[in-house]
C-alpha cells in the first residue's frame, strides 16, 4: 500500500433499489494485474490448457 500498488476500494452495494433500498458494505483491497509480482517474493504462469 505504501508504494500505492495496492489500495483500498470501499464500496457500498445497493440492494432492492426500487422497492426497499438497503445498503450493504463490501469494501475490499486491489491491485492490478501487472503489479501482482510486488506481491509475491516468486510468482510463476501455469498454462491449465495444458494437460
């Protein structure tokens, strides 16, 4: 999160809008997908196609 490669993302879900509205948590962490390697002191790609 210090190097901003990671950041939060809190995000309100809104259930039964047109009827009774309720809202609901569901704040969560990101990263993209071409910092995933700041995760991870080894990462390797598996081909799953491959049987």
């Amino acid at each position: 999160m210090a190097e901003g490669k990671v950041y939060y993302d809190p995000g309100i879900k809104l259930e039964n809008a047109s009827k009774r509205p309720r809202t609901k948590q569901r704040s969560q962490f990101r990263i993209k997908s071409a910092n995933l390697p700041a995760l991870y002191h080894r990462m390797d790609i598996v081909d799953l196609r491959k049987g």
